[in-house]
C-alpha cells in the first residue's frame, strides 16, 4: 500500500510519489523545498539530499531500464518539469560513468568510450531542457560542469556556444558500416534507448553571450551555478573534484579560483576550508623545490590555513600531508616530527597513515633525528592499543618483543600484533606493497643497532605466510645485509629453511637463491638433484641468470649426461643470447670444460677459442685472461695446443657452429 503524503521520511515520500506516478505533486513538493534549499532560508531542507538517483530509486526494484522508462513518462506528461528534465539528465550522465567504469579505464574500446558519450549527449540535452524550465537551475549547471569535467563538452554544444549550427552524427563521424558505431549502440539499446536524433539549433535564452572567451567548460558552468546560488558548497566540491592532481588540474588555476569573487557568497568558515582543500592537493603534488618562491608561498598558505585551527579532521589531513614538505623545505627532518607531534596530539586514538610511519621511523631510527616530542614512543604505544593496519600493528610488535622505542616488554602481545598484522595482509590485494614497507622498517631497526628487533619482524612475518619476509631472512641469516648479523642471529640451516618457503611460495629470486642454498648444502650436505629442480623452475619463471649456474652446477658435480648436456646446449645457449649478462661467464666456462674433458673431449685448442670470445666481451675478465695465458705458459703446453689443433683438422673453427 502506498504511503500517505504526510509520511515525515522526506525520502519515502518522494520515492512513493515518483514510483506510484504522481508527478504533479512530486514536482510541486519539490519546487517548494527547492526555494527554501536556493536561497538558503532553510537549512535543514532535505532538497539537496532528494536529488539523487539513490535517493528516489534506492529498494525499488526497477532496473536501469525501468527507472529510464519512469523518467521518460514524467518528461512525456510534463515536458516543462525542471525536475523531470533534471533527473532525466542525472540518470544519462549515470549511465555515462557506469559504462566508463566496466573494465580498464585505459583499455576500453573505442565502442565502450562510444556508447558513454551518446549517454552524455543525452544528458546535455536534458539539462538544457532543465536550464529553459527554471529561472535559477542549480542543479542543472552542477551536472553540465561535473560532466564537462569528467567526459569533456561534446562537439555540438561548442559549436552552439560559437554561434554555429552543429552538424548531425552522421555528418560529424562515417557511421555507416562502422562496427564501432553498432557496438556503442548496443550499450544504449541494452536501456531500450538510441542515440539521440537532432541537435537544438541554439542555445536556451539564459546561455546566449554569457561565456567568456577562452572560458573553459567546468569554470563556466561553475561560474553559472555560484551566479543563482551563492556559497552553493556542493558545487564547488564538485569542481575541484576535477581540478585535483588526479585529473590533471592546474593548482595556480585553483587557487586563483578560491581566492576570486567566486567566493563572496561563501561565509568565512567555508571559504578558509575550501582553501585548505586546495592547499592539500598542493602538498600532493610534485614538491616545491626548496626555497623556492613556491615553497615560502605554500609555507604561508600553511601557517595561514592552520591560523585559527581548522575543524579536527581537516587539520589532521593538512599536519599530515605538511609534515614531509616542512621537513624537506627546511632541510630538517625535526621539522617533520613536530608536525607528526601535533596530529597525534589532535587525538587520543588517531594514527597516522603508512607513509608517516615510515617518515617517523627513517628520520629516529635510519638517520638518527633527535625526537624531542617523543613521537616514536606515542605512535607505538597508540598502535599497541588502536591497531589500525598490518604496517604499523607489525612495527608495534617489533617494539614490544624487545621492549624498545618506549614499549614495555610484552611476548604476548607481540605474538597477536603479529598475528592481526598477517591477517590483514591476507585481505589485501596489494600485500607486496606493504610487505616491502614491513622490511624497510626491519632496516631502520638494523640501523638503529637493533638487529634482534629486525630479526623478530622479519621471522615473525615470514612464519605466518609471507614469502617477501621469508627471502630477506634468507638474506639475513647469510649475513647479507648492510648492517654485521651477529654470530647469534646467523644460522646456516635457518637461511636454506628461508629460502625454500620463499620459493615454494612462488617468489622467483628466492626459487634461485634456493637452488644456491641447496647447491652450498645444509647439514645433509649438497643437494645435487633439489639444485638443478628449483634452477630449472626459475629459468621456467623468467630468471634467465639461473641458466649459467645450473650448467656451472651440472659441471661440477652432475653425472657424465648433465655434463654433456651443460656442454653442448646450455652454455652455448647462453653465448648466443647476446642479451645474456653471463656470456664471458659461460665461454670461460664452456673452455674451461673443453680444457678439462668435462662432458667432452679435452681438446686445449677449443678451450683456447672460448677463453677468446670470453675477453672479446668483456676485455676485463681476469679469470679469462689468466686461463688464456696458462694454454702457452712453457713449451710443453705450446706443443699440446699445437697438437689438439692439428687434431681436429677442418672442423678447427667451431664457434660459427
């Protein structure tokens, strides 16, 4: 049963009225709120909220195409409706983005990009409809510069504003026979709609000779829209929504635009947060080269935008986003750990995000910075009772085994951070990227001196499922690090453990340097067979450098088959791929193997040649070079080169072969 007009949920009431087809009393419902929201007399009018799609159509069960349909019939019944026209053309401009939004932006087809901009060109026609309906089209001007933003001015609105008669589809494009015309299409016809069928021969009344020359498309609907609604807060977010570093905006243009009258109808408060707004995407962008005329103006605009504080959760974001850009305009890092001091000083539970906690730790730990505020000890401490992600909750585990950086000692706890910290790597689709800030940190407690703390992050993690932290303990225990492992920490066994659940986890340096591992022994000793499997799954996997170990491998210590093998295919294999970084490496081995009588017949006279292409690509290799020089060392060794060449007669020049 349909609910009463007098229902108190503004929403339901417009939903029912819309979907039970009263469009009269919609509408007249609609433009009463719409004086009160224009003019700002009723601030908790709910206008701006009923105008969405979610708004009117959210628990219904009407598709796309049945909310299209609705629309159409309401236009159909009441062709001057500011709203329907309105609605109409927010529905299109919806559908634009839907359709832009399935799939890689950057790899739809022209047929995808097709059917979004016949969906646009429906939208501008609706909101023009809109404009002539309604003396004050807030609403109307919003969607035309959100669209313009995100899409661009379709070509026959630009060439209304210049005063020509834009030509039709068919004339602009060849569509005929086009298979991506018929493609965009299907998008459309998939609503029960076409493209659309006749450009308006001119602009509505309240267009003509009201752009400025030059004047692009977002700032003129913006212009528009401030013009019948003053200090009109949703516009203006939406426009620099569109001028943020993501979508290429220019930040001189947005800062000359929050400072123009544009802002007059705006109170101070606001005026200061959009200001603000457009100091952070400044501080996003590329950073000022310091004491730059740039850098000391956006160090004022900060000084300024922090004076009087702004509202809390503004101010977190400008400390935040200030507190690398201080540290590097004053070629200070203490300058950003004040900075940090003052966000957490803002709450008592906030923790700042990954890249402040890698800027605190770099600066105390790797570099040494005097931390004066103690922002090390309160952000761990913070992350031991508020932990927020697997970054941190790591790093506040670290600290806590070990009682360091003003954590009391706590196994415990440190046990579940470590644990919390696993599962919410398990739950994001781009774990390497924290996993590798996990490490960095491990480094800078290294640099700090405290190794048993890196010890425990990089165990710890790799226990609980990372193959990253399983490689760079391999890497630990070998004692390959910047920093001395202590004799305590260095473990033979651990390291060949480490690279195998790396390398069985799929990680394909570590799959190589499991195969070195196994090729050096453990405590059983060399594994011949284990090496030469896990050398084969890496050259399988794109490490192309583990083909010269496994033929090295199969030359020292494989059986007379893998000898040959090593000797008559994959050495010379490697010597033919010129962009091989092992080509000298495998021709002194390759000769090395001919002088000996490994997988061959020793014959000096061949060794001699590889020993020669060897230094013929890197003149500097000194093993070859000495190896060279052994061949003719005393006359003895002469006369047997002498000889191994006559042997082999015409078949002598063997590497054309």
């Amino acid at each position: 049963m349909p609910l009463s007009d007098t229902q108190p949920d503004d929403t339901l009431r417009a939903r029912t009225l819309l979907l039970t087809r009263r469009f009269a009393k919609l509408d007249e419902w609609l433009l009463m709120l719409m004086r009160g929201w224009q003019s700002h007399t009723t601030p908790d009018s709910q206008y701006g909220l009923l105008m969405s799609m979610e708004s009117l159509f959210s628990g219904s069960e009407l598709d796309a195409a049945g909310r299209l349909e609705l629309l159409r019939e309401w236009v159909q019944l009441s062709p001057e409706s500011y709203h329907a026209q309105v609605l109409l053309g927010m529905f299109w401009h919806g559908q634009a983005w839907a359709i832009r939004s399935q799939g890689d932006e950057a790899a739809l087809p022209d047929s995808q990009w097709l059917g979004a901009q016949l969906c646009c060109d429906h939208a501008v026609l609706a909101l023009l409809r809109a404009v002539a309906c309604h003396p004050r089209p807030t609403h109307a001007y919003r969607h035309l510069m959100t669209l313009s933003g995100g899409f661009g001015e379709p070509y026959w609105l630009r060439a209304l504003f210049a005063g020509e008669v834009p030509l039709p589809l068919h004339q602009k494009f060849r569509l005929t026979g086009n298979p991506v015309w018929a493609e965009g299409l299907s998008w459309l016809a998939a609503l029960g709609a076409g493209a659309p069928e006749a450009w308006p021969a001119q602009l509505p009344p309240a267009l003509i000779e009201t752009r400025n020359e030059g004047e692009a498309a977002p700032d003129y609907w913006l212009r528009l829209a401030l013009a019948v609604r003053p200090g009109d807060t949703g516009t203006l977010e939406s426009w620099l929504v569109f001028q943020s570093p993501h979508w290429g905006g220019d930040p001189a243009h947005r800062e000359a635009v929050v400072d123009s009258a544009l802002m007059a109808g705006f109170d101070d408060a606001s005026q200061r947060r959009f200001r603000a707004e457009v100091l952070l995407y400044a501080l996003g962008d590329e950073v000022a080269e310091r004491g730059s005329d740039r850098a000391e103006q956006l160090q004022q605009r900060l000084a300024e935008a922090l004076t009087p504080p702004p509202e809390p959760a503004l101010h977190a974001r400008l400390l935040e986003a200030a507190a690398p850009c201080l540290a590097y305009w004053q070629d200070d890092d203490a300058a950003g750990l004040a900075c940090y001091a003052k966000l957490l000083a803002l709450s008592p539970d906030r923790v700042p995000g990954p890249f402040a906690t890698l800027f605190i730790s770099r600066a105390v730990l790797a570099s040494g910075v005097e931390d004066a505020h103690g922002v090390l000890p309160m952000l761990l401490q913070r992350a031991c009772a508020h932990p927020s992600d697997a970054l941190l909750a790591a790093f506040a585990a670290c600290a806590c085994a070990h009682g360091l950086y003003g954590v009391p000692e706590n196994l415990r706890l440190s046990a579940s951070l470590l644990d919390y910290a696993a599962s919410l790597l398990a739950a994001q689709p781009d774990r390497a990227v924290t996993e590798q800030q996990q490490i960095t940190l491990a480094h800078d407690m290294a640099l700090n001196g405290d190794l048993h703390a890196a010890h425990t992050m990089l165990l710890g993690m790799a226990l609980r499922g990372s193959a990253l932290h399983s490689y760079e303990l391999y890497l630990f225990y070998r004692d390959a690090w910047h920093e001395d492992v202590p004799d305590d920490l260095r473990s033979a066994q651990g390291a060949l453990q480490a690279a195998g659940r790396a390398a069985e986890a799929g990680l394909v340096p570590a799959m190589f340097a499991y195969a070195n591992a196994l090729r050096e022994g453990g405590e059983e000793g060399p594994d011949y067979a284990g090496a030469m499997a896990w050398y084969q799954r890496a050259i399988e996997h794109g490490d192309l450098n583990a083909r010269y170990w496994r033929a090295t491998w199969a030359l020292e210590a494989g059986p007379e088959a893998d000898k040959q093998q090593a000797v008559t295919h994959w050495l010379p294999e490697i010597i033919r791929d010129e962009s091989s970084a092992t080509r000298a490496e495998a021709a002194w081995s390759l000769g090395m193997a001919w002088r000996e009588g490994l997988g061959c017949e020793k014959n000096r006279y061949r060794a001699q040649q590889l020993f020669e292409l060897a230094l013929s690509i890197n003149p500097e290799f000194e093993a070859a070079q000495a190896a060279l020089a052994a061949l003719s060392a005393s006359l003895r060794d002469r006369m047997a080169l002498w000889q191994d060449r006559r042997r082999l007669g015409e078949g002598g020049d063997f590497l054309g072969e």
